[in-house]
C-alpha cells in the first residue's frame, strides 16, 4: 500500500485535493517541509480491523506523499498476550477487570520480543507514535533513544478502571507526550497532552461515493425496500446504543408515517455473551414488526454499511454513552441529519438545530424524527451542513496536519508561538 | 492613486492551532473561579480566541467559552451575559483579563446562596493552545488586489490575520488595516469599513465573505479593482 502511493503519490493527493480543496494540501506541505527526510513510525498491533490500521493504511503513505519517511510497524503476540490486551480495552473503558500477573507478564515478554525486532527501525526513528496499550511498553526498551515518543490513545479513558490504569501508566508516563482524542478522555501526565480528534477516510470503502447500481444491488440481496422512508442506526448490539430506545422511538414516529422502516445494522454477537442478550432483547422488541430489519453483518461489510448509510433519510445514534461515534461523522458525511443521544463526542459533531438533534429519550428521538420527515428542506439543510462540517473537522486531511503540527511543537521547545518560514 | 512604493508587499500568512489538555476542570463557578486563577494563560487565549477556528453554524451568541459554558451548562443566565460581554482586546494583557473573570465570577459568587452544578460529562475542560504560523503561497503588492485573494484564503489564515491580530499589534487592530495604514489617508474609507466589522458576530466562513463583499464595494466604488 504504502508503495503503491510513494511511487503515485499525486494520484491520492489529488483525489484528497478534489475533497478537501487546494488550502488544505498547501498547509499540509508547509507544515511538512520542516519534517522532510525524517523518519516517522507508527506502532500498533493489527494491520486490518479496526480503525486504527483503517486511519494508518491511508495515513501513512499520505505523509509519505509529503515527503517524510513514514512507515508502519506492527507488533505480534500470542493469545495470552491479545487475552490481556483485551481486558485492558475494557478496563480503560470503565469496566472492573481483573487481569491475572501470568497474563501482564506475557504482556510485558511479547513487548520486549517485539522491541529486539523493531530495534534497528525503532532506533533510527525521529519520531515513533505508539498506538493504544497494546505495544505501549516497548519504550521501557529503548533506554537511549534517539527521537520523540508519542503515546495515542483511541479508547475513551475518561473514566477508567484505576488499577489497570495505575499500571499502564507507568509505561505512558516514560512518553515525550501522548495523544487523547477528547478533553473529557485526557488523563494527567508528566508530558504534554495533546487533543487530536479521530478521522475518517473519505475514500475508503466506508465512506466513498459508490453508484446507484451497487446501492440498489445492496438494497435488493438485503430485502430492503428502498422507495420507502428509512431510519438507520449502525452499531454495536450493545446496551450503551440503545437500540432498544431506537425501536420504541420508531414506533411512536411510524403512527405518523406508516410507511416507515427500520434498519439497525451492527456486528455479529455471537462471540459477546451481552451482545447476544442485547440483540435478543432488539428481536423481542420488534416483535416480527416486518418494517423493523435487524442485520448482522461482518465485520468487513464496509460497503453494505456505506450503501445503507446513503440511502438513510434519517441516522440515529441514540447512544446513551458513547466515545466519539465514528459512526455519526460518517453519517453526516454522506449528507445524513443525525438525531444523537446527548453524550460524549456526539455532542462534538451532531450541533443542535444545524447538523441533527440532540436527544436525552425515545420519545425526543421520536418527535425529531417525525419533525425531519416532514420537514424535507431543513433535512436535506442540515445534510448539508453536516457534510461540510465533517469536510473540515473529521477527515484524515485534518488528522495528519494535527500530527505534524504536534511534532513540530515537540520540536520547538515550550514556546506557544511557533513560526515556520517558507523553505523553497 | 498610484501605488506607494515604499510600502511593503503583503504577504499572507497561515496558521494551526493545537490544542492540549491542562488536566484542569470545573463542575461549578467555584471551581471555575478556582481553575482559572492557576491555569495558564495560554489557557484563556484559546477560550477566548482560538475556540474561534472551531466550525460556527450561528452567529455565536456567547464570545468566549466561559460565558457558553455558564449559560449552557450551568443555565446561570446572569453570569452568562456578564462573561459574554467581556472584550478581551479591552485588556492590555492575557492576566488582566484573568483578573477580570475572576472578579466577576467572584461577584457572582457573593450573589448566590448555593452553585449549580454541571453534570459530570459537561465539565468545562481547561484546554490550552500552542499556535504554529506559516507562509502561503500568495502576496499582494497593492490593497486593489485584495478582492481577488480574499476569497482563495483559508478560514485559518483569516483568523491569523483578522482575530488572531488583535493579540498581537497595539490597538487591537488587525494586520489588513495595519498594512493599509502605510499608505497613510488613502485607504482611510476601507480602514473604517473594516474596522466596523465585529469579529464576534461572525463566523470565519462569514467573516470571509464580509471581507471580500466590504473590499469589493469599495475598490468597485473606486474602480481600483485589479482583473
């Protein structure tokens, strides 16, 4: 992939340029100029799935682009060490876990393998961005690094468990600076803490424009109707989504527009014994209604989800905990009015009145979804908007400007005013 | 009018603004009051102004993020109105305007028997700002040519050199009417029009637009536009 860029690298900057306009890719590369020749490298530990690898597929050859040697390194494991990774994920979002001293040593042992593997590239580097908990103790093994340690956080930590906090901290802590993608998610450290929202790619499968062809092709193997009015919700079968609330707020807006169907659309649960409850209580709930469709989809069924999105007249996401909601800044992309539970980064991206509603109940979900049917001008207004708000605050363009920028600033010392020249 | 040739070109300049936790938060004005006598002033900049870059779909009814906190998040209207009134340009530096919140907080505070609390996800999160300024490509030589690259700007680089300037040159002006000042009374009528142009009211994406519609009229009025 990254390859494949570098010896192109106009091509996707232009497909980037045609989205994001000629001022975005200018300040890209005057932001870069200082950086050309040094050595970026990114850490994490899967090269597909997730939206980790989905934002550095694109990122880093992106930089490349830009004339910075950027690369991506991933680290391997075994179970016991993606066991307690796992648990850490939970832990960091709150949930009280308790992870076995066998398991934090493996952890701790596949890192310090991973460092002796990594060691010439990781040496080398100006800067190494670490991603997540997983490979975050591999700078206990660098004791004389060269360049800058980053730490980026993609999990909402605003609330963590803290013993499991209390020992990755310790690790966190060793970091140049680390990366939180929420105020409300930055924990206090030793370091600079920087707020760098997340991103989406707008020319990934997820989000890219796809043809009528393949949307009604989609619409037709899934047995959905699409003439009708739709409302969407893209999720998790998770308690914290409330699809439940999504289904009773259908009901209360369909007295009013009986042509109206329902699409929840999440991964399968059959490997999460709460999301399998989850979903069985949605089932209950929409009790054989044949308007409400609950599909359990793959992981990679990127498309089906872009081409749902797209032919959506309203998304939901009635979360009533959420951390971001990629899900919601992919919606407003596709020119979407988002009603949002009123949490988290929901708040940051759905703007009350302007890019969708904000609800606290079903029943406010419900009466702002009748209002967005019969109100089709504000609709589409709102889409509009949405669209353009995500075009200037949520694409990969603006994700990497904030990477560089943070590095440059690593790079200038405390001085909160940095001033670059031109370089020819 | 002739160009004056001993004034400098223009040259256009760009900016980022990175944002970064302080670690500090307030859940009420007691903690506001307290927060805001110890964070740093790069802190208050970015309430103040560097929020300013943030998409804006209305035209803001509250000028910092304290007095929309306040309002919004605590619904305390009264003290809402005092903070949003506040013109930081009225203050010589960043801790003269500090001291300012915090007397008025502190009046507030003598006012009310008991706080209101936020919840605990509305917080208001003390983030400060570190600034990263940059070249662009474009430059004019004379102001008549203001029209044309006015509109090819970047919302960024209209905060730098619109908002972001008041910061930095004396009088609270901003960088179009300090160059336009060389050319000593022959673009007065331009410099008052822009100077009648409130920032607060505007979002960047209007502001731009204002811009461009106030340096149009005028250099059509003069028939001074460059094609």
């Amino acid at each position: 992939m990254e390859e494949s860029v570098v010896s192109q690298p106009d091509v996707a900057l232009a497909e980037y340029e045609r989205i994001v306009g000629s001022e975005v890719i200018e300040q890209l590369f005057q932001l870069a100029k200082p950086l050309r020749g040094k050595r970026i490298v990114h850490v994490n530990s899967t090269r597909t799935g997730g939206g980790v690898a989905e934002i550095l597929t694109k990122m880093v050859p992106f930089t490349r682009a830009l004339g910075i040697d950027a690369s991506w390194e991933v680290i391997a494991g075994r179970n016991e060490f993606y066991q307690c990774t796992k648990s850490f994920h939970n832990a960091l979002q709150g949930n009280h876990v308790t992870i076995p001293t066998a398991q934090l040593k493996v952890f701790e042992e596949v890192n310090a393998i991973n460092a002796e593997l990594l060691r010439p590239v990781l040496n080398d580097a100006d800067v190494v961005i670490i991603h997540d908990p997983q490979p975050a103790p591999l700078i206990t093994q660098f004791p004389n690094r060269r360049g800058r340690w980053i730490w980026r956080c993609h999990i909402d930590v605003s609330k963590p468990y803290r013993h499991v906090w209390q020992y990755l901290r310790v690790f966190i802590s060793k970091y140049d600076a680390s990366v939180f993608s929420l105020a409300a998610f930055a924990q206090p450290m030793p370091h600079p803490v920087c707020l760098i929202a997340p991103s989406i790619d707008p020319l990934s499968a997820k989000n890219a424009e796809l043809s009528a062809e393949e949307i009604n092709g989609i619409h037709r193997q899934l047995g959905l109707d699409p003439a009708r009015r739709t409302i969407l919700q893209v999720s998790r079968f998770d308690r914290f989504k409330d699809p439940v609330g999504v289904v009773e707020a259908y009901r209360l807006a369909k007295r009013f527009a009986p042509d109206l169907q329902l699409i929840l659309a999440g991964g399968g649960a059959t490997d999460d014994p709460e999301g399998a409850a989850v979903l069985n209580e949605v089932h209950t709930a929409a009790a054989e209604d044949p308007d409400i469709h609950v599909l359990e989809l793959p992981a990679d069924a990127h498309r089906t989800i872009n081409a749902l999105q797209r032919t959506a007249d309203i998304v939901l996401q009635k979360s009533t905990r959420e951390g971001f909601g990629l899900t919601v800044t992919e919606a407003l992309w596709k020119g979407k009015p988002v009603i949002g539970g009123n949490t988290g980064g929901i708040r940051l991206q759905v703007i009350d009145h302007h890019t969708g509603f904000l609800v606290n109940t079903p029943e406010g979900a419900a009466h702002r979804i009748r209002y967005l049917l019969h109100h089709r001008d504000k609709a589409e207004e709102m889409g509009r908007k949405g669209r353009e708000f995500v075009r200037v605050n949520f694409l990969l363009t603006r994700h990497l400007c904030d990477y560089l920028s943070l590095i440059l600033l690593l790079e200038s010392g405390d001085s909160n005013r940095v001033e670059l020249r031109r370089i020819a | 009018m002739e160009p004056n040739e001993n004034q400098q070109p223009f040259l256009f300049r760009d900016c980022v603004l990175s944002a970064f936790s302080t670690g500090l938060r307030a859940q009420n004005i007691r903690e506001l009051r307290d927060k805001l006598t110890v964070v740093s002033a790069d802190s208050i900049y970015y309430h103040f102004w560097g929020s300013r870059l943030a998409t804006r779909f209305e035209h803001p009814e509250y000028h910092n993020d304290f007095a929309g906190w306040v309002h919004h998040s605590l619904h305390d209207h009264i003290l809402g109105e005092r903070l949003g009134i506040i013109d930081p340009t009225d203050f010589e530096d960043l801790e003269r305007l500090r001291h300012e919140l915090v007397e008025i907080i502190e009046q507030r505070l003598d006012e009310v028997e008991t706080v209101a609390w936020s919840k605990p996800d509305d917080q208001f999160q003390f983030v400060r700002s570190r600034i990263i300024v940059f070249d662009t490509p474009h430059h004019i030589s004379h102001p008549s040519e203001l029209p044309q690259v006015l509109p090819t700007l970047s919302l960024s680089s209209v905060f730098y050199h619109f908002i972001d300037a008041r910061m930095r040159l004396p009088e609270s002006t901003d960088d179009f009417r300090a160059w336009l000042h060389g050319y000593g009374e022959e673009f007065r009528e331009l410099m008052d029009m822009l100077a009648n142009l409130d920032p607060y009211f505007l979002p960047l994406l209007e502001l731009r637009q204002t811009l461009v519609a106030k340096t149009t009229a005028f250099f059509e009025s003069h028939s001074l536009v460059t094609v």
